[in-house]
C-alpha cells in the first residue's frame, strides 16, 4: 500500500555529514590537472567548502516536500514486494490530463525533474497538464534496494508498472534518459497495453542498432568512432560498477567529498556549459542530487544496476519489438548523440525527432522549459483512438 510520505532526516544525520566534509583528507596534487585527469580539484574543493558552510538542507527539504510523495510496499509480477518512493503531483481530473512516467538515471535521481515536473503539471504553452509521477527506481533515493541479484531495467520495467497500477493509472505515457531510456524502452515492450507512448531523450548503449547490412552512412560511421572514442576515454565509471561496483562504494559511503568527486565529474562532462559549470547547473540543486545518495546510503545499490546489465541472463532491452509512437529529443551537448536515421532503425514507430542547439544529458535539469516543452508536444499531438493512441 502506498502511503504519503515526507522527507525527513534529523539534525544528527546534518551534523555528522558537515563533520565528514570538514574532516577531509585532501590529497597534496604538485600541479593544476584541470579536468584531464578526473575531478577538477579546485572545483571540487570549492564546491566542497560551500556544501560545509552554505549548503542548506532543512530548506531543501522544505523545498521537496511542497510536492506530494507516497512510498510503501509494491508488488510486481514475480512476487517481489520491496518499497518504493514517488513523487506524484496531480491536477484537477480532466479526460485531457495524460498520466506521465518520468524515469531518472544514474547519477541522477528524481530531483533531476523537480523544475521540469512542475512545468509539465501546470500544462506548457497552452498545452493541457498532465498528472505526473516522478519515482526513485529500485536501489535509488527511497526506494528500498532489491533484496536479491537481478533487477536489472527489465525487471526495474516491471516495478514501474505495478507501481503506476498501484496508483490508480492503468494507461499512462512514459519519458526516460539515461538508465530511465532502458527502463521505459522494456516498460513500453512489456506493456502496449498500458504505456501510450514512448518520450526519449537519449539512445541506451542496448539499444544502439547493429550496422546495416548495406553499409554505414557517413553521419552513422561518424557517431560510432565519436562513441567509441568517448567511451575509451570516459568510460571508466561504467567499467568499474559494471564489473566491481562495491570496489569504490565503500569509499564514496565513507566519504561525501569522494562520492562528490565521482559525481561531480559525470555532470560536468555530460553537460552543457562553458568554463562555470554554475551557468548551466543550480549549485544547490546539484548538492541536493549528491546529498540524497548519501543521506538514504543508496551509493552501492544504486551503481549495482550497472552490474545487474552485465550480468543479466536474457535479453534486457528490445526497442524494435516496442510498437507505441516513439518520440526522440536530441540536446545538443549529449555526449552519446544520436542521429535520426539510427533511433528510426532502433525505434521503427519513431513519430518525432526534434534536435536543440543547447542542454546535454541532463536536459530536465538543464534546461526545464525546453525539456518540458518538447515532452508536452509529443503527447499533445498524438493521435485520438487506434492503437497506440490516447483513448
């Protein structure tokens, strides 16, 4: 049963956060490495002294709970029955309001859609609001991590679902980026039945097309060496939680500032900005999204999930099997972009590709209005009746 919830974390929890900040040991680095070998260390240590002494979590708290939440006790399909947490902002019932599934990532959280979800539930350029559930996915934030190996998205699809059902919602839409992209990718597969249609705004590495037998297009051939070329470079935090996730955990549930220096690298690397990363990112939004993994000590199950895909003994994600309209927004700073002529052939019901010249991975956080605006559209313009459609 799921129950309103508040979020509430005593003085204690405060106070030994700022304690651990404070007592950093800092490592002595003889030069300026910038972002070339990781974290920036200037950024980080600045960063790090304004989490200690201006960071303000009572007011973020505050700030959260303004927004309904429930947690509680969901079953899915194969009989787990493991807690979950949602953020769940409703309006005024209306045949016009579309239940909306918004689905996070790592190192994300469902304070990546704060801004973002408001917008969509007061409706956007004139477009009517939806009703919209933002949840932590198993192992994330509150909800309870998985009690046995294998929650992978596809079984993480499963979880959505029941969870959506237990809310009262039996058709809904379904937008992800990020691990969100799996998920509502094997959500929308499993279920035709429920999700009315699919949102994207990012191409999950299962779900990248094989090449065509014909040959690669030029634009094809170039994403592919870009990809490949950023996963060669950057790709060391996925390599590590795929393959040994608890390796670090312990340090990052020891430390907050090394589970902010993992993290803080990820949002600058995959966003869209110049040299301040506070133009693009509100400094207090950022350090609720790290704070959170570190009050509900969510770090290890969390990164799991990256294990739980290599490991996974069937097939997690098959976007060509998904028959829902698909829609597809590419910001400009992604670094795994994806040409149109690649999602079509991932996504054979592809309905709309819309490309921006700003935002990057993160592009609920990014840039909220532009995010929200393209959602919105997506669902406004499809069909009335027929399969796939609204009614």
């Amino acid at each position: 049963m799921l129950l309103p919830f508040r979020i509430e974390f005593g003085e204690r929890a405060i106070d030994d956060l700022r304690r651990r900040i404070e007592q950093t040991r800092w490592p002595d680095l003889a030069f300026d490495t910038g972002w070339s070998a990781g974290t920036n260390d200037g950024v980080l240590r600045d960063l790090a002294r304004y989490w200690y002494t201006d960071f303000d979590w009572g007011a973020v708290e505050a700030e959260i709970n303004r927004r309904p939440h429930v947690r509680g006790a969901v079953e899915d399909p194969s009989g787990n029955n493991e807690w979950m947490h949602a953020m769940v902002q409703a309006g005024p019932a209306s045949p016009d309001r579309i239940p909306l599934l918004l689905l996070h990532g790592w190192p994300g959280s469902f304070v990546e859609f704060l801004d973002a979800a408001d917008l969509l539930v007061s409706g956007v350029d004139g477009a009517p609001g939806f009703d919209v559930v933002v949840p932590s996915l198993p192992g994330f934030g509150f909800s309870e991590a998985p009690r046995a190996p294998g929650m992978h998205p596809g079984r993480m699809a499963e979880r959505m679902h029941a969870l959506m059902l237990a809310l009262g919602y039996q058709r809904y839409g379904v937008q992800g980026g990020d691990w969100g992209s799996a998920v509502g990718t094997a959500l929308a597969e499993r279920h035709p039945e429920a999700v009315i249609a699919l949102h994207l705004n990012f191409l999950h590495s299962s779900a990248v097309p094989p090449s065509p037998a014909e040959g690669m297009s030029e634009v094809e051939r170039a994403f592919r060496q870009v990809r490949a070329e950023f996963g060669a470079a950057e790709g060391a935090y996925s390599a590590i939680q795929g393959t040994k996730p608890q390796m670090l955990a312990y340090a990052q549930y020891d430390s907050p500032v090394g589970l902010l220096a993992w993290q803080l690298e990820v949002f600058w690397r995959w966003s869209d900005h110049g040299d301040d990363l506070w133009a693009t990112f509100d400094r207090d939004r950022l350090l609720t999204n790290v704070t959170l993994y570190w009050l509900t000590g969510t770090v290890l199950s969390a990164a799991r999930l990256y294990y739980e895909r290599t490991h996974a003994s069937e097939p997690i994600v098959t976007p060509r099997s998904v028959r829902v309209p698909v829609g597809f927004a590419q910001f400009a700073a992604e670094p795994f972009a994806a040409p149109r002529e690649m999602v079509e052939r991932s996504y054979p019901t592809l309905a709309r590709y819309t490309g921006y010249p700003v935002g990057g991975h993160f592009a609920a956080m990014e840039q909220p209005r532009l995010f929200a605006s393209d959602v919105s559209a997506f669902f406004r313009d499809l069909p009335r009746g027929g399969a796939g459609a609204l009614a």
